[in-house]
C-alpha cells in the first residue's frame, strides 16, 4: 500500500468513525427528546385529568346549586301565596271588626236611648 492510499484509508477511518459519532450524538439526541415528549406528555395529560375532574365536580355543584334555588323559589312563591291569603283573611276580619264595633255601638246607644 502506498503512502497516499494509507493516508486515504486512514481519511476514510476517521470519516467513518465522525459519522458514527455524529450518527450515536443524534440517537441520543432523539431519543432524549422522545423522552422529553413522553414526560410532556404524562404531565399534560395528567394536568388534563385533573383540570377534566374539576370541571365535572363544578357541573355537579352547579346542577346542585341550581335545584336548591328551584326548591327556595318554590317556597318562597308558596310563602308568598300565604301571606296574600292571610292579608285577605286580615281584612275580612277587620271589615267585620268594623261592623261588629258599629253594631255595638247601635246596641249600646238603643240601650240608652
């Protein structure tokens, strides 16, 4: 072999040996980065989950909340409707109050009369 094949041969070796170099940097490269994903992944996922729980406890509180309100509506509404019917009742009693005192009052001046 000639010095001109050896140096080429010994070119060729390194080339080789740089690309494999280049070539192991990139496997560990992606696979540091399929890594990184697998670990975004998990974390967005999980924060997904979590963020997915809480939005369906808030739905459960706020049917719940809206059928307490459908409930104090409805009672509210039939307290309403009683105190209507007990201020009718009032003033059916005060008009015959009335009528009582001025029938006494009659009585009491047919008496004196």
């Amino acid at each position: 072999m000639t010095p001109e094949q050896i140096a080429a041969l010994v070119g060729a070796i390194v080339l080789c040996l740089g690309n494999l170099a280049a070539l192991i940097k990139v496997w560990t490269d992606n696979a540091k980065v399929v890594k990184d994903r697998l670990a975004t992944k998990i974390e967005r996922d999980r924060d997904s989950t979590e963020i997915h729980d809480k939005v369906l406890k808030l739905e459960f509180a706020t049917g719940a909340l809206k059928d307490a309100n459908a409930v104090l509506t409805e009672r509210i509404d039939d307290n309403n409707r009683q105190v209507n019917l007990l201020t009718t009742q009032l003033a059916q009693v005060l008009i015959k109050l009335d009528t009582m005192a001025e029938l006494l009052k009659e009585l009491k001046e047919g008496r004196n009369g």
